[in-house]
C-alpha cells in the first residue's frame, strides 16, 4: 500500500507544481517576465548541452585516453572542456558514461569532476564581462535564426553546431528578459527590504540559494539570476555571494538525483562532488567576510571599480570553486578510499549475481561507452558463468582447466563431481544479463547513427550473447548423461564419455590461454583444428559407434544418449569459440570502429 501511496503521490507532484505556478502568475503578474526570462535561458542550457554532445561522440574517447593519465591533466581537461563548452553538467555525463564503462579511472572521474567545477565559473564571467556591457538582443536573434538554420540540416556536424548556436542565442535572450523584467518591476523585487546583517544574513540568503537552485535544478541559472538581480541593485552584494554559495551546495541535490540510476563508481563519483561541494560551501560560508576582503584585494589589483559588484561576485564565485580544488584534491585517495567503504560493490553472492554489473543507464550516452560496456558484460558472462557451467557441466574442475595441469590428468581425476542444477543456473546467473545485453544493444542500434560496419558490431555482441544462452541450455542434458555414465559399469560407454569431456576440456583450455594471449599463432592454430574436428566429426558415421552398435557393446538408450550429447558437444565447443574469438581478438577491432566515429 506504501508503494501505491507513493507511486500516486509521484504522479500528483507535476499537476500540483502547474497549478501553483499558474496561481502566481495570477497574483503577481510581476513575475512573468523575469520567469519567461529563466525558461529561456535554462532552454538554452539545454540546447547548448545538445549541440556539444554531437561533437563528442567521436573524439572524446581519444582525448579521454591521453588527458586522464594523471590527475593534473583530468583536472584540466574537466576545467577546459566545460569553460568551452559551458556545461558542467555535459561533461559530468561524459565523465559518468565513461567511468562506468570502464574506460577512465575513479581518480580520473573525480579530477574531471573537480575542474568542472572551476571551469564553470566561465559563466559567470560570460554574463558579467559581456552580458551587461552590450545589447545583447542585437545579437541573440541573428544567433537564433542562423542557429535554427542549422538545425534543420541532416548532417549531424552542423546541426549540432545549429543547436549550440541557438542555445547560446536562448542563453542572451533569457538574461535580456530578466534585465528587462527586474528593471521593469524593480519596485517589487528589492531584495535589500528582506537583506540581515550578518551571520544571519548569510545563511538565510544561503538557504534561500540552495531552494532556488534545487527548484530550477541548474546552478549557473541562479548565478545568472543572482548577477541580474546585482546588476539592477536590487540585491545586496554581501547577500548575493551567499546566494552563490548556496547555489553550489543546491547543486548536490541534483548530483545526488543524477547520481541514482548510475554505476557504482559513478554514484562514488557522484559522492566525490557531494563532498567538494559541501566542504567548500562551509568553509566560504564561515569565511565570507575575510573572503570579500580578499576579493576586494584582488579586484583592486587588476583595477576592477570598487562598485562593479558582477566583476567580483565572478572572482568571489571562481575563488569559491578554487579553495574547494585546493582543499579535495591532495586528498583524491582519502576519499576514494573513503568512498569505496561506504559504497561498496554490491557482494556476488547467489541472489545477486544476475544482476548486470557494467550496463546502466549512463552508458547510454555515447556509442564508445555503450560498446564497451557490452563488451565487458559479456566477457564477464562468459568467463564467470558461461565457462564454470560448461566446465562443472561436465565435471571439469574449472580452476584446473585455468591453470598448467595436464589435460589427461585433468579427465582422470574421478574424485571431482559438481552437482549443478543448470537450469537453476541458467535462470538465475543468466538469463536476466543476457536480457540486458539484448536490450542496451538493441536500444544503441536505435539511440545512434549507425554505418551498416557499427550496426554489425553491436550485432556481433547480441551474438556473442545468445552463443551462450545455446552453450548452457546444450550443458544441460549434457550433465546428467556425464554423471550417469563416468561411473557406470560399462566401460565403453564410460570411454566414449571421456572423449567428449577430453574434447570440451582441451577447448576450454585453449579458450583460456587466447584471453591471456590473444595474438598467441599456437593457440590460434589449435582453436582452428578444434572447430574443423567440431564441423566434420558426426558420431553417427564413424566406425566406432557402428561398432559399439553392432556388437551390443552399448543398450540403444546409451547410443541415442550419446548420439544427441556428442553433437551437443559439436555445438558448444563451436560456439564457445566463436564467442572467445569476438570477444579476445575482435573486441579490438569493433572498439576502433566506435572510436573513430
């Protein structure tokens, strides 16, 4: 009933948020503009953010690779990248996208992470230096009709251009409703009537900093907003840079949202900013007046007018995110390490282990992360679950198979005997991860502009997958028949038994020594010859088994049993292969093709 009281009350919260917004547009028609002039500018945002991610889905897995090998160089790419592109939130996503696929480190993630932070503060020296020097109108609107323009292009270069362009038009014309609707009713937004001296003052324009960015789910709107309203000296310079504190801290709220759907390093990532944000909030906070001094001090160096309040509530914002730098990172491993025990990797154990360990919603993002991720999820199956099965299926001792024991004394060792229930396995371990393989597979294939070569790619990876639904399902009567006849009194039967599990066992093996060697000629020869002997080895026309007929050597049940498992046997090593080779030697290959998008 809990549930259905919530899910209800989830659903109420849009209609209930309209109606409110409805009724103080109604009281205070004030409001309007200056909440048109938001709409707009967060519009933009957004399109900005569209725009820019059209050019990252090729070269950003390149620069990732060669910007992320120390923490210096991931805390200026995440400082470069966002002061550019002028979205924290994108270059969060990439980060978050990349890191749960595997592609850059935790302590990577957390310095891109971390110089994002300062590179946003680019916004506010945008609209300080610009947006109040120059007509902005004059030039908003040619961005809005050339950026429109471009995007009714097809191809995807320009009309993601035409969307950063439109959304940097967006951005200007949202500042320009605001000006014009702060001067418009600068009577009935004095915030100077409400302004409190002191401590007091502070954190209650905090607090109010926090619930506004919370509302509007965007930090650098209120940065806007707070300069706006600075800049029609409707707000005290004081309260503004505890406004802009408390805009910081409320962009926790939405990391902590982000952060819900995302891996397990990505919510550790998440957790890193949580930590930045709230550190440095309390000690600007706590400081805010030796702070304005200082920003005063700075401000009178480079010659800034005493009274240009924008000029400084943008050093006021950048000093705010460099102490958070200087604090956080000499302590990356602290906090990593600290993170790690607070949230740890969900345990492997039975109920557990079905679920998907590298695909999640933000892998989504971009092709590279997607493939890489479905990638690791099906090596992961494959050698945590689909090799075990057929292994234990025919009482193979798994960690012989992965070591240098010898093949014959691997099948002589008739102590070992591994009481599975396959189908339990299957459905448990398997069945669930295949599924989300199938479907961020087939999501991908619909989500981006595939050439027929990537189209292929994430095709080969749903078959990598499905090989290993066949492998289980042909392990499973194998199983019962290998128990039932590796002990039985008839030693023919017992004989035909080992080869199949000599045959298995030697695949494995080779399997085993391609992952730790992919470019190995030796193993590549012997994969060769086991799937020529898997092609053209058919039981039924060999003169053994005519002979073991014809000479009453085995009952017609042991001859069907061992007519169906010996091609079985066929089938899984053929297919084991296939899926060993896609995923230790083509896995390269599909990778590049992504990259080079």
């Amino acid at each position: 009933m809990n549930i259905l009281a919530n899910i209800k009350a989830k659903k109420l919260i849009l209609p209930f948020m309209l109606l409110i917004l409805a009724w103080v547009f109604y009281a205070f028609p004030m409001v309007s503009e200056i909440a048109a002039g938001i709409a707009i500018l967060l519009f933009g945002i957004i399109m900005l953010e569209d725009g820019f991610n059209a050019f990252v889905q090729g070269p950003m897995e390149r620069m990732l690779k060669t910007m992320t090998k120390s923490v210096s160089r991931s805390f200026g790419f995440g400082f470069l990248s966002t002061a550019i592109l002028q979205s924290s939130a994108l270059i969060s996503v990439v980060a978050i996208s990349f890191l749960s696929a595997g592609l850059i480190s935790l302590k990577s993630g957390i310095a891109i992470a971390f110089g994002t932070n300062l590179g946003t503060t680019s916004t506010a020296w945008l609209v300080s230096t610009l947006g109040f020097k120059v007509d902005i109108a004059s030039f908003a609107f040619p961005m809005l009709a050339f950026g429109i323009l471009f995007v009714l292009q097809k191809k995807t270069a320009i009309k993601g251009f035409g969307f950063a362009l439109a959304g940097l038009g967006f951005f200007f014309l949202g500042i320009e409703f605001m000006q014009n609707g702060f001067e418009t009713y600068k009577d009935d937004f004095d915030f100077t009537s409400i302004a409190q001296e002191g401590y007091k003052g502070v954190f209650l324009f905090a607090l109010m900093g926090i619930v506004l960015t919370i509302v509007l789910q965007s930090g650098s709107a209120v940065i806007v907003l707070v300069l706006t309203m600075l800049e029609a000296s409707q707000l005290g310079y004081f309260n503004a840079l505890a406004l802009v504190v408390g805009a910081n801290i409320g962009n926790v709220a939405t990391m902590i949202i982000g952060a819900i759907s995302a891996s397990t390093n990505g919510k550790r990532l998440a957790g890193a900013q949580v930590i930045f944000k709230l550190s440095a909030g309390l000690v600007c906070l706590i400081l805010i007046f030796q702070l304005a001094d200082f920003v005063d001090f700075i401000a009178k160096i480079f010659g800034v007018n005493e009274q240009n309040f924008s000029i400084k509530l943008s050093i006021f914002h950048t000093l705010f995110n460099l102490i958070g730098c200087i604090l956080m990172i000499p302590f990356i491993k602290s906090m990593i390490k600290f993170l790690i025990k607070i949230l740890p990797e969900k345990s492997q154990n039975k109920a557990e282990f079905e679920r998907a360990r590298y695909l999640n919603k933000s892998i989504l993002k971009y092709p590279q992360s997607t493939i890489r991720a479905l990638l690791d999820e099906s090596k992961y199956l494959f050698e945590k679950t689909t090799f075990s099965i057929v292994a234990k299926g025919l009482n193979l001792d798994p960690k012989a198979i992965r070591s240098d024991v010898p093949i014959l004394k691997i099948i002589e060792d008739k102590d070992i005997s591994y009481d599975i229930d396959v189908e339990e396995m299957y459905y448990t371990k398997v069945k669930i991860i295949y599924g989300k393989i199938i479907k961020y597979a087939t999501l991908s294939e619909s989500e981006f502009t595939l050439s027929p070569p990537l189209f292929s790619a994430f095709s080969r990876v749903k078959d990598a997958s499905r090989n290993q639904v066949v492998i289980i399902k042909n392990t499973r009567g194998l199983h019962k028949n290998v128990k039932k006849y590796l002990h039985s009194d008839n030693e023919y039967i017992q004989e035909e038994y080992e080869k199949l599990r000599s045959f298995v066992a030697k695949t494995l093996r080779e399997i085993y020594n391609l992952k730790r060697n992919p470019e190995s000629s030796s193993t590549l020869d012997s994969l060769e010859d086991l799937k020529k002997i898997a092609s053209t080895r058919d039981l039924l026309l060999s003169g053994r088994f005519e002979y073991l007929i014809r000479e009453r050597k085995i009952s017609s049940n042991m001859a069907s049993s061992l007519a169906n498992d010996s091609t079985n046997v066929n089938g899984i090593v053929l297919k084991m292969i296939e899926s060993a080779e896609l995923l230790y030697i083509e896995s390269d290959y599909l990778l590049q093709l992504v990259e080079d998008l």
